[in-house]
C-alpha cells in the first residue's frame, strides 16, 4: 500500500466569522464589567468624562487611518502633522482663531497631498513615504516653534474645556465626524472605490476606477483629521507643545483600527469598530495605571492585542 503523504503541522487559521467582526465589542464588554467590579471611582461622572476626553484626538486620527488602511496603506506621519498644526494654532492666532484653524487645515492637506503623490505618482511604499514625512514634518514643526508656547485665546479654551448639555465639545465634534466618515465609506461612491482599491489596485485600475486621485484623498483626509486632532489637542492643553504633541500616536490610532477589525491587508474599513478600538485601548491603559501597574505594562498588553488581533485577521484577504 502506498505511503500517504502527512502535511506538515501549521497552526490554524481563524476564518472571517463573528469574533473577528465583534471581537471588539466583547472585548469591550468584558473590560467595562471588570472596571465596573474591581475599579475604585470608575463610574464617576468626572471619570467617564476624562476617559472621553482623552481618546478623542486618537478617534479623529484613527478615522483618517482607518480609510488609509482600507486601501492597503499606511500613514505613519500623523502624530508629526498633529505637531504641526500645535505650532501653526499660536503663530497665526493673531489673525483670529478662524484664520488660525483654517491654517493648521491647509498645513494638514499639503502633507496629506505630499503623502498620496509620493505613493501614486512615484510609486514609493507608503510605509515609506509617510516615514519620511513623519521626520520631516516633526522638524519643520520645531523650526516653526522650538519652544512651548501658551495658549490664551478664550474661543480655544472654552472649545477644549467646555460642555453642551453636559457632554464636552471635544466629544461633539468627534461624534460628528465619526458620524460623516462612515456616511462616506457605506453610502458614497468614494467609500465604495476606497475599499475596491484595498482589495486589488490591479483590478481597480483596469475597471477604470481613479485609482490614483482615491488614493491622494485618503492621505488627504488622513491629514486633514490628524491637524484637526492636533488643534483639538492644543486646545485642550491650552498649550502648543510641537515636541511631544502627537508622539507615538499613529501607533495607537494603527491599533484601534486593526482591533477595530479593519484588516492592515485593505479591502475592508470598519468605521464603528475603529471607534471601539480606541475606547477599547484607552480603557486598558486607564484600567492597568489605576491598578498601580507601570506604563510599560499597557504597552506590553498594546503589543499582545496587536498581535491577536492581526492573527484573527490571517486567511481573511484570500
């Protein structure tokens, strides 16, 4: 009888199902139930508030990301253009705090714009494309404002530490783009081409889709949210901060958006579980700091989700 070959043992693959789709949101689940039975003061008015208020700048990044990913992209530069808007906000702020804003914008938009040429046009991978970026901006913002400078306008105060109806402005304004992004990628044909590129770019270019113009858009609007982020987050500071504002934060928002169940192979963009990614993450930062562990810690637990959550994602993109 002849031998049958035996194939080599490989760990198995999860298939796309449900935990990969809502795994998130359990996760989720799981962690406001322990928070809720072993967390002094979690349930605090004051508590909840601050947990809002410090992952909106990664919500608003994590959007942009999220639409970057879809197209098998990356944008390593945001924290940089978060920098940089933090040191346009006070050069400019003389004009009006209208004036200053729109500035920190068209800053974020000619980054966005370098980015999504760099990748189009020239053909660099966007890892490197926006690694460049990410150095280069950082510096152009430091040279731009090499030391901390405070902020006194009253608009941008009031807009970082005031309230409507008892939910903070900074919470509003997320809410409202989170609300636009996934109107876009679920019902616009912009959202329809962003996920057609991520699944087969080949495939796109020759069903004649703008492939090259799609992408630019989506580096735009990557940084475009990543300047508005950084306005948002030097309001809430009440101080322009272009060295450390923004630092490491591309790594958080890349986190909620693969934990979100975007996957990093494109083809996919999970708008809502992008949201509960970032929640999801600064709730276990926020959880291990209360229990007394160190920093070190949250990042250690960061790196375990990653790598769980990429591996989830294995054999989703055929």
């Amino acid at each position: 009888m002849a031998s049958e070959a035996i194939a080599p043992r490989t760990l198995p693959r999860l298939r796309p199902g449900w935990m990969q789709d809502n795994g998130v949101y359990a996760a989720l689940v799981v962690l406001l139930l322990i928070d809720l039975a072993f967390t002094d003061n979690f349930v605090t008015v004051d508590n909840l508030r601050t947990q809002l208020i410090q992952v909106v700048p990664v919500v608003i990044v994590a959007l942009g990301m999220a639409l970057v990913i879809g197209t098998e992209g990356i944008d390593l530069s945001v924290g940089s253009v978060m920098a940089l808007a933090s040191a346009l906000l006070p050069t400019y702020l003389g004009y009006g705090v209208v004036p200053a804003v729109l500035v920190c914008l068209v800053g974020g938009v000619l980054v966005g714009l370098l980015n999504g040429w760099l990748v189009s046009y020239i053909g660099l991978q966007p890892i490197v494309a926006t690694l460049a970026s990410l150095i280069g901006i950082r510096g152009l913002a430091n040279i731009i404002l090499d030391n901390q400078a405070d902020i006194r306008n009253g608009t941008l105060l009031d807009l970082g530490a005031n309230s409507v109806a008892g939910i903070p402005y900074l919470v509003l304004i997320a809410v409202v783009i989170t609300v636009v992004v996934a109107f876009v990628v679920r019902r616009t044909t912009f959202g329809r081409q962003v996920v057609s590129i991520g699944g087969n770019r080949v495939a796109s270019e020759l069903a004649g889709l703008p492939v090259r113009r799609t992408l630019i858009t989506v580096y735009v609007v990557s940084a475009a949210l990543a300047a508005l982020a950084g306005v948002l987050a030097t309001a809430r500071l009440t101080a322009s901060t272009p060295n450390t504002l923004g630092n490491l934060i591309e790594l958080s928002a890349i986190t909620a958006v693969v934990v979100g169940g975007t996957p990093l192979s494109g083809g996919r963009v999970k708008i809502v579980g992008t949201v509960a990614g970032a929640i999801l993450m600064q709730l276990i930062h926020s959880t291990l700091i209360a229990h007394n562990l160190k920093d070190s810690a949250a990042q250690l637990v960061q790196a375990a989700i990653i790598a769980v959550a990429v591996y989830a994602q294995l054999g989703r993109k055929a």
